[in-house]
C-alpha cells in the first residue's frame, strides 16, 4: 500500500486522467515525506490568510525569481515555523520587520526563528525572497513542475502544473492541503509581447523597464497551494457571461492566437452546458467572486481554480476517445468537465490530507455522468457510469497513508464513482441524493475535509449508515462478494469482505420480476423473495459494483 501508480489503466496508449500526478513509487515513507505530509506544530502554529507571490520569470533559462508575502494569525505562542520550497530552488532571505531572520534547511521543510515569540492570536507577516531554475516537468501535468515549450508561432508557452508534487516545487508557501490561504495576490513578470494568466481577476497590467510587463491577478476566495498557476504566452482573450444560481457569472478564454476561431465554437458547445448541469446537481459554483476562465495550456488540463488549463486540442472525449467505451464520452469535452467539476469537489471542497484525494476525484469523476445524464438522460448516464469499470484495477486501498504526502489507488477515479452511484442506488430517491449532493457544497462552502466529515455527512443526510460500505470500498482494494446458496428449499446468501459485519444493502429480484432490497450480513441468511431460487435470482450487479457466487 505505500506506493502510488499510474493512476487508472492505460487506455489506447493514454493515461486516463489528467487531475492528480504521480509521486515516485514508494516502498515506505521517507523523512522528506514526513516533513511535506505531517501537520507538525511548527505548521499548525500559524494560519495562512494571505500570500502576495511576487514572481519574474526568466524564459529564455528557464529560471524565476521573486518573493512571497506570508500574512499570518498565530494559534500558539511560538519561536519558530516551517515553510516549503523545494530544495533546488535557493531561499536568499527571509525578513521580517525589515530584518533578515536565521533559517535552516532540511530536504525541502525551511525553519525559520524568530527573535521574539509570537503570541497566539496576533497577525503578523514576513517575506521569503528566492530564486532559481524550478523543475521542468517531462510528462506534465503526471510528473509535475514547469512546462517551456512554443506555440505554432514560435513564441514561447510556458505552464505550470505540480498538483501531487507541490506547489513548492516553484513557489514558497505552507504547503499542505489542510491550510488554504483566505486571499491572495499573485503578481507575475514576463517578457513584453506576453501575458501571464493566473487565478482570480486581472486587477492591473504594468510596463515595467528592461521590456518586461507585470500581471497583476487577485484572487478574493480561499485557495489551495496546488491550483495556483502561471500560464505564460501569446494570449488572446474572448469574454462571456453566464446567469447561474448565484447572478451572473463571468466567463473568461484565454487562448493562443491560433486557437480562437474554434475556441469561441467548441467552449460555447460546452462550458455553459457543464455550468448548467453542474450548478444543478452541485449547486451554485463556488467561486463567482474570481470568475471562471479557461486557459489554453501545453499540457492536457488541470483544475487550477478560476483558471482552468485546458489541453484537449478542442475534440471531444478524452484526447478523441471515450474512457468509458460506451459512445457517450464522444459527445462531451472530457476536459472541460472533469477538471471544471474539479471546482466544486477539489477547489470548494478539498481533503486535508493527499490521501484523502478521493473526495476530489470520485465526485469528479462521478461528475462525468451526472452530466451525461443531464444531456442524455439517467439511462446514458448509467451507462457511462457501467462503461468506467473498464479502468478499475482493484490494486490497493483508495485512502492513502496518512502523514507522508502520498495518494492511494488510483482506483479513486472508477471505482470510486461507482461506489457513489451504489449510494444514489441504496438511498433510492433521486431527488433526496441530488440534495444530498447539494448540501456537501453549502456544509462544507471553500472547507479541508477529512473522510470521517464526508461519510458522516451522508450518514446523516441519507438516514443509513453507509460508513462500513464506505470503508470496504475505500480502505481495501477488494470488493464484496455476494455468496448465494440454497438448502432445504430456502434461499440464502451473505457477504463475504473484509470489513467486519459487512451489510451493504442490496437489490435483486426473481427473474423477470421487479427489484427489492435486502440487507444481508457476513453469516448465511434467508432471502424472503416468493419464488426465488438460487438460480433465478438476479442481482443488480449494473448498479452495484460487487463480485457474485452462487454455490
């Protein structure tokens, strides 16, 4: 269980998502690991509230250099911090009222000491100043890092996308999922001739000397480390609006020159279809108050909060096919809608720890076909939904290990959106899920979550405790299988999991006949169905994802 693989099966030659990267496979945790994973106190001592990254990149050797503001509240007395940056980038200083402070370096953990203490409950900030050639990533965005490469024009195209592998890997920060920053500045210099693109609203564009331009991006919501992004090119931009749940909503396109004419065709087919959809079965999107932007980016996309990147070389599916082989993943985007559904379940809602990462990818997953289902009806969705078990590899637990900056399965794609539509399936009112649904978003509105507070959430609102279903499907990598076996003319059948006293309710039918559920339990029991047999039951195994033996 303590590493992390290629996430879902290969697929014609693809890998087949394109939210979370690869770590390096991992026999056991390091102490690296240990200090980018764990809430120490010397984490937990300070709450971010805001950042001003302040960043000049230097295309032509591929190298940054700048400063971020850490504006902080202090939940404890305390003498000393840690912050991140990834050790082959240098921290040339770090000051704090307007005097440089000692730190020290350990893999890529900076400690810094204070002079004085800091008392609980005071504000206060300091600036770390750095520079450096940050990591170019080879395979974006699975490997993580930065992107240098040209448009069709020759002109330079630069990115950014190190979800999984940090966004210390370019910039400075606390970086663990469990602390968003409340707001945010990020302020970026570039050769003139181009333009940075990044999260939030443009607030300013500065000419500065030496042919540079400044571009200044605020972003007014909280905001996770990993979705903060640079994209950097000969960018042309088209605007619209969207009247959605919360008023209207801004829609903004950032695309190559080259790209426009179909850009202004394929977004329009798509973005205020998924909006709808999404609003509907999610709620309102999150965050109104920075807009929603796609970005074109020399890498396949990625969920970057109102700045979505997107790569998909405007076709439908998924790079032209359909992950899910049924058809129905040629008529949609996969891009447009996986990593916009990452805003609300990602970006709105994200996991405290990485090995919470199902959370963000299950629900986005399951995304996909509550939006087929929205176009086509609940039957496509179905589906579409059926069609996602070609990818589930039943290879490790989806929950990762805590504390080490480690994902689990990648089966928390598949696997985990049709472990969802089993809840949809046992809860048995569409309406009542889809409030379910909605609710998540408004109870846990720009929240880090843990597992516990999302099961207990459908716990409480679907009125069954689902937590063992939950647990069987998300801490093993085996799925239960329903045993069936007749004697003395009765019917009978039990699970067989790993979770102790397994009881997943179930439906199945006499052949031909209408289905009702049962609940069986890890010991033999009669199945009260007139007429039923060992051999003319049927189980609905379309809706749930489980192994059936009939003895």
């Amino acid at each position: 269980m303590f590493r992390t693989l290629l996430f879902l099966t290969a697929f014609l030659g693809l890998s087949s998502a394109a939210s979370a990267q690869l770590l390096q496979a991992k026999s056991g945790a390091s102490r690296a690991d240990s200090l980018r994973g764990t809430l120490t106190p010397l984490r937990t001592c300070y709450d971010i509230n805001y950042y001003h990254l302040d960043v000049t990149l230097n295309i032509d050797d591929r190298s940054l250099s700048g400063s971020n503001l850490f504006r902080f509240t202090a939940t404890q007395d305390f003498t000393r911090l840690q912050f991140d940056l990834f050790a082959n980038l240098t921290v040339e200083k770090v000051v704090y009222k307007g005097q440089s402070l000692p730190f020290t370096r350990e893999a890529n953990a900076v400690f810094v000491t204070f002079a004085q203490p800091i008392k609980a409950g005071s504000r206060d900030e300091f600036t770390v100043f750095y520079s450096g050639k940050p990591r170019v990533a080879e395979r974006a965005p699975w490997d993580g890092g930065l992107v240098f490469t040209k448009d069709a024009n020759g002109k330079p195209w630069v990115a950014t996308a190190v979800q999984g592998l940090g966004a210390s890997a370019f910039w400075p920060n606390k970086d663990h999922q469990a602390d968003e920053v409340d707001s945010m500045l990020i302020s970026v210099t570039v050769p003139q001739g181009l333009t940075d693109v990044s999260n939030g609203r443009l607030r300013k564009t500065t000419k500065l000397k030496g042919g540079l331009t400044r571009f200044d991006w605020a972003v007014r919501n909280p905001i996770n480390n990993y979705d903060v992004a640079l994209n950097v090119g000969d960018y042309t931009k088209f605007t619209d609006s969207y009247d959605g749940e919360k008023g209207r909503l801004s829609l903004e396109y950032w695309v190559l020159r080259e790209n426009l004419a179909k850009a202004k065709t394929h977004f329009a087919a798509n973005v205020k279809p998924m909006l709808k959809s999404l609003e509907s079965w999610f709620g309102p999107y999150p965050f109104y108050e920075d807009g929603y932007k796609l970005v074109d980016a020399p890498h396949l996309g990625m969920e970057h909060q109102s700045a979505v990147a997107y790569g998909n070389k405007y076709q439908n599916g998924y790079l032209g096919h359909d992950r899910s082989a049924t058809g129905w993943g040629l008529k949609w985007d996969f891009i447009i809608i996986h990593e916009s559904g990452h805003e609300w379940f990602g970006n709105n809602i994200t996991s405290k720890d990485i090995a919470d990462m199902w959370i963000h990818e299950s629900f986005t997953t399951y995304s996909e076909a509550l939006f087929t289902e929205s176009q086509f009806g609940k039957p496509a969705g179905q589906e579409y939904l059926h069609g996602q078990r070609r990818n589930i590899q039943n290879d490790g637990p989806i929950i990762g290990p805590y504390g080490v900056n480690q994902e689990g399965s990648g089966d928390m794609y598949d696997k985990g959106s049709n472990l969802l539509n089993m809840v949809r399936t046992i809860v048995n009112d569409d309406q009542k899920w889809r409030q379910i649904l909605r609710g998540l978003g408004q109870q846990f509105y720009h929240q880090t979550v843990t597992t516990e507070q999302i099961v207990g959430y459908l716990n409480q609102q679907s009125g069954k405790n689902l937590t063992k279903v939950f647990d069987q499907y998300l801490r093993y990598g085996s799925i239960p299988t329903l045993e069936i076996r007749q004697e003395e003319g009765k019917v009978l059948a039990r699970w067989v999991a790993n979770v102790p006293d397994f009881d997943m309710p179930v439906r199945v039918r006499v052949k031909g006949g209408q289905y009702g559920f049962i609940q069986p339990s890890t010991r033999f029991q009669e199945i009260s169905l007139p007429g039923a047999t060992k051999d003319n039951l049927e189980v609905d195994t379309f809706n749930y994802y489980i192994g059936v033996l009939v003895d």
